[in-house]
C-alpha cells in the first residue's frame, strides 16, 4: 500500500461547481498535511497546509482534515478554468521517520468553462 | 529573485552515458532536495541536503550521486545513465523552519535511450 493515496482521475467539473480532492495516507502519527498544485509542465507550488483537524478556508480553498480516518481533502469552490492542474497531497510523517514530505501521485482537475 | 534554477531543460542520453543536473537557488535556504517525477509516481525523493556539507538519501538514490557545491548550489549526477532514469527531474529548497514549503524549480525533462 502507498503512503499517500490520491485518486489519480481525471476529475471534471464544470466552471463554478465545487471540485472535491480526496487524499488518504498510512501514517497514522503524521502531523502536517499539504496541497501542491502542478499546472501541465510546471512546477509544483504550495497552496495550503493543515494541522487540525477540521476545516481551513482560504479564498475559494479548503483543506479538510480527520485524522481518525486518516483523510485528507481539499475542495475548490466556484471552479474557474484556471484551477484546471494536478493536486498533489503530501504529508510530513511522525517524528522518529525519516523526515522528508512523501507525495501522493497526483489528481488532474479539469474544469470545464 | 530568480529563485530556484535548473540547467538543462531538456536532454537526451544514450544508455551508459553520464551528465550532471545543476540546481541554484537564491534564497539562502538551508535545505535543497532533487526529486524524480515520473507518469502515476507523484514526486519522488532521489537525495536532500538539509545544510551545506551534508547529504543524505531519499527514497529512490540508486544510480544517482549528489553534491552540495555551496549553501546556493546542489547538483545531481547520473554516472552510467540507463532508459528506467527517464524522467522529468525536480530541485527544491526551503527554509529550515518550514521544510515543507519546498520551491521548485522548473524542472529537467531527462530522455535516456
């Protein structure tokens, strides 16, 4: 079983709907749970990060976390055609590991305008 | 700022050859990380330097050697390239407070046939 689980897609919803990305890791002690988003032949870049659990809005973003069942989700409200990228969900394990992010494969969103 | 670089972009190899992947980064970040990112894989750790003079392995080192040339500086190697290190290749560094926010840079598309 891979560390950090992501539902590979793709994933489409039209413009304004509410995408949801959904991500489960192994790790029942991890702390720390991040969002990168990777537009077609770029780079990846930090979009949120969570600790607790519950929820965390930023803008059109919110990071859901519920460490009980060890899922990790990002929602996108009114989705733009510019949201349209790979999410990639990582998470920083529980001290004692090795401590270095481990990646999930990556969920490509497509909104369709 | 021209944050993290990476040179070349792009490269082709024949099985058996050797090349050296350079990163640069301009914002006095302790850490620096290479990474492999490969169709369905997500981002995978190939080595990191948390400070300058230290390296340490990350999930897939085979095959591949590194050095931190300086606190800006951190290249990585392939001493007999083989078609499995085809790839798109990806430097990242972070402060050392906050090692999960990693900048990358734009990336290596590596070619080995």
């Amino acid at each position: 079983q891979k560390e950090v689980e992501q539902n590979s897609g793709p994933l489409s919803v039209p413009e304004g709907a509410i995408a949801s990305l959904n991500c489960t890791y192994s790790d029942r002690g991890s702390q720390s749970f991040f969002w990168y988003r990777q537009y077609s032949g770029k780079s990846p870049e930090l979009i949120m990060f969570i600790y607790s659990n519950g929820d965390k809005e930023d803008g059109r973003f919110t990071a859901q976390l519920n460490k009980a069942s060890q899922y990790v989700s990002l929602l996108i409200r009114d989705s733009q055609p510019s949201d349209s990228a790979t999410y990639l969900c990582a998470v920083w394990p529980s001290s004692g590991s090795a401590r270095q992010l481990t990646f999930g494969s990556g969920t490509q969103l497509t909104v369709l305008p | 700022n021209a944050g993290v670089t990476q040179t070349p972009k792009f490269q082709v190899l024949k099985t058996g050859q050797s090349m050296t992947l350079q990163c640069a980064q301009d914002m006095n970040h302790n850490s620096m990380y290479w990474y492999r990112q490969d169709p369905g894989m997500g981002l995978r750790l190939i080595y990191y330097s948390a400070s300058e003079g230290t390296t340490d392995k990350g999930e897939v080192p085979n095959g591949y050697n590194v050095s931190r040339l300086n606190k800006r500086e951190f290249s990585l190697r392939l001493e007999s390239a083989a078609p499995s290190q085809t790839s798109v290749y990806f430097c990242a560094s972070s402060e050392a407070r906050t090692l999960y926010e990693q900048y990358f840079g734009p990336g290596t598309r590596l070619t080995v046939t």
